[in-house]
C-alpha cells in the first residue's frame, strides 16, 4: 500500500476545468459529445472510468490529447488498485547463464 495523495479523477478535471469554466451544463456537453447523458454524467461524478472511446472525443472537443486523459485514468485506477490488500507469492530469483 501506498500513502501517496489520491489523483483526481480525470472526470473532475473535465467538470472543473473544462465545463465549469465554459458554463456549460453535463446536457450540452453530451450532446456536442455525442455520448449519452447519463454516461458523461457518471464519468463527471467519478463513477465510470474514462474509455478511450471519450478520451478520443473530450480530446478532439477540447484541443488535448488522449493520451493526457487516459493517463489520469490510469493514475486513479492504479492509485485505487494500490489501496487493496493483495497477497502474493514473490517470483525466486532469476539467474541467466
């Protein structure tokens, strides 16, 4: 386990950053998405995790790559992962020769 911070979800970045900002409410910005409502609202809320399908589009929408948003994705979900309790049977030693 490990004690780093808690990485924000990368739907919370898109709610503060990019909508909040622009005053635009989760029913606009589905539909210039073109994703449903309730999917955008659960990726916003931090209850569904960011697919690369909508890393593509919030990309594309906001001039930023998909990468940048797949890789918050992936700090929360490793974060998320790296609380849980995992035991474990450590692979012995390698030798080459």
């Amino acid at each position: 386990m490990t004690n780093r911070r808690k990485p924000t979800h990368p739907g919370e970045v898109f709610r503060e950053d990019v909508l909040k900002p622009l005053g635009l409410t989760v029913t606009e910005a589905a539909k210039r998405l073109r994703v449903n409502r309730k999917t955008l609202s659960e990726i916003l809320n931090g209850k569904s995790s960011l697919s690369p399908a909508m890393a593509v589009r919030i990309g594309k929408a906001t001039k930023t790559t998909p990468e940048s948003w797949l890789y918050m994705q992936a700090k929360f979900d490793l974060w998320v992962a790296e609380q849980q309790t995992v035991e474990v049977e450590e692979f012995e030693h390698l030798t080459t020769g």
